[in-house]
C-alpha cells in the first residue's frame, strides 16, 4: 500500500510516498529556517505562508512525478492537530482536498507519534526495532516518554511540566547570542567546551515522578551569564560560550538519561526509539548509553539518522500505514 504522507507542523514543508509503511518511494522536503531566522524563532503566521506558497509550487510537481512514474497513491496521511495551528490547517486543507480528488482514504497522524517512525522508514536500518518498547521523543516543542505495546496501542508515561528540551536548548542559545536554531549551534560550541566547567542542577534528579522540567536549568543558565559574562574578556567570548553550552547540554541530557533509565526499570522494556529533533545530537545518545549501561540495563538503542530526526513527510506516511484499513 502506498501512502502519501504530507508534513507542515512546522518549519519544514514535506511531502513523501511511502509503501507498506517502511519503504521510501521518493520524498520532497523545503526548509523555512532562513525565513525564520531573523525573528530568532519560527513565526506561526508566516510558517503557513511558506507553507502554502510550498505546497502550491511543489506538491502538483511532485504528485505528476510520482504518477509519471507508475506509483499508485493508495491513501493521503497528513500531520494533524499537533504542531503549530495556523500552519497544521494549511496541510490538513491541503490534504483533505488531495483524498478527495485522488478519491482516496484520508488519515489524520500525530506528528508526535510519528517521530518515532524514523528508524522504520530510514534505510539505513537493516533490523527494526519490536515491539512492545520505550519511546522517547525529544524535540522543540515535545520531551515525552510513551510505553508501546504495538504502533497504536500506547500510554504517555513521561510529560514535561514547562519546557520542552528543544525549546530550552534554543532558549539557552540566545542566551550565548547564538543564532537560531539553537539546539545544531549549542552542540557545535560545545565540542570544544568542558562540560565539567559549570555545576548546573541536574533537573528532577530527586523527584520520583517519570516527568521533566528544564525551566529551573534555563534560570540557572541565565543567572550565570548574567553575572559572569561582564567578567569575560572578548578574545575569552568563545571559549565562555563553548563551556556554557557544554556544561547545560550535559546536564539537560543527564536530566534525560535519569527518566529514561527508571521508565525501562518500571516498564521492563529492553528496546529504546529515539525520535525528534533533539535526537540528532550525538551528545544525547553518547550520555544515554552511559547511563543506561552504567545502570544496569540490558537494552537495544535505535535512533535514526538526522533527516529522520527532524519533521519529514516520510514519517507521517509511514507511520499512518498502523491506522490504514
């Protein structure tokens, strides 16, 4: 079965054909960050703007290609209700008038959910993860922890109560005067940073509850910028920014590994899927297989590779073949 996943979440117009939910027939993704850039954030109106002016030059292209080819359009999966509104509805009129002209089933996806389907669509993967496991989904606007017992049967185990870890790291980053995103630049700067540099609180590390919190991490970080940095010489200004970054990466990423290590203890999973934006910075997965062997667990890791961390069409046609009839 062939599926046209459509993606507008966000800030990434996407659309993908998918067959049988894991194999990618061809895929189509536009970027807005440089639209977005200036304002240090994505812009909802202007998000469904270029979302529009995207799916108006290229989604016609795109459909006439694949028929070109030979490819059928079996069904029409668009990311839904989640996301940023103004630029959700723009896809989801999008699709909703594709399904009706195609004459083809339409299915709504949580692009949350979806995220996780990453490993499944990226071929680099010979093996797939099983069922039943642990997500974990880190992104701008999401850190969320979701017990699988199959592809639609699932509980949300772990929430966090403020920020998501996306939005704390692009929060931090302009903090440091980085430009946006910030969660790609605070990884670069601190490659070259001490993590050790900063004693930062570790988030909810003596809270038992399987929940998040990176509000008090970003305060901190403020704090100490505000009353450090005026000390800092100029030639010093990378080197400050680079073990700031560093030590808040860390310390956020331990945060993480702590919740992850009690959800497999109470869950009794052996197999964890990343997802979301976040996932694509190799510090996390470094700190989490740490952790994780350091406590005792016996677990299987699957992240994909980048272009499946961030929104993509590919996952929402994917991930909509559990709910095709």
């Amino acid at each position: 079965m062939n599926i046209l996943g459509i993606e507008t979440t966000c800030d990434e117009t996407s659309l993908a054909l998918v067959a049988d939910g894991q194999k990618i027939i061809d895929e189509i993704t536009v970027s807005q960050i440089l639209k977005h850039q200036p304002y240090g954030g994505v812009v909802p109106d202007l998000g469904a703007r270029e979302h529009l002016t995207n799916l108006t030059q290229i989604g016609g292209e795109f459909i006439t290609k694949l028929k070109n080819a030979g490819h059928s359009i079996d069904a029409v999966a668009v990311a839904a209700k989640v996301g940023l509104p103004p630029a959700v509805q723009v896809g989801e009129a999008y699709a909703a008038g594709l399904s009706k002209s195609l004459n083809v089933p339409l299915i709504p996806v949580n692009h949350v959910l979806a995220h996780l389907w990453g490993v499944w669509v990226d071929p680099t993967f010979d093996e797939k993860p099983v069922f039943p496991l642990l997500g974990l989904i880190v992104s701008g606007g999401h850190t969320q922890l979701i017990s699988f017992d199959s592809p639609t049967e699932y509980e949300i185990i772990g929430d966090t109560l403020d920020d998501a870890v996306g939005e704390a790291f692009d929060k931090v980053a302009s903090m440091l005067k980085l430009p946006y995103p910030g969660g790609p630049q605070i990884e670069e700067n601190a490659k070259i940073g001490d993590s050790q540099a900063i004693d930062f609180p570790v988030p909810m590390k003596d809270d038992e509850r399987l929940r998040f919190s990176f509000s008090g991490l970003k305060t901190a970080v403020r704090t100490y910028i505000d009353k450090e940095r005026p000390k800092i010489l100029p030639e010093m200004e990378k080197f400050f920014v680079a073990d700031v970054a560093a030590s808040f990466q860390d310390v956020a990423f331990q945060a993480i590994a702590n919740k992850v290590n009690q959800a497999l203890k109470e869950t009794g999973h052996k197999t964890l899927v990343i997802g979301g934006g976040v996932a694509a910075n190799q510090r996390l997965v470094d700190v989490l297989f740490r952790e994780i062997a350091n406590a005792g667990h016996q677990f299987d890791l699957f992240v994909p590779s980048l272009k499946y961390c961030t929104d993509n069409g590919s996952l929402i046609a994917g991930y909509a073949f559990n709910y095709a009839e």
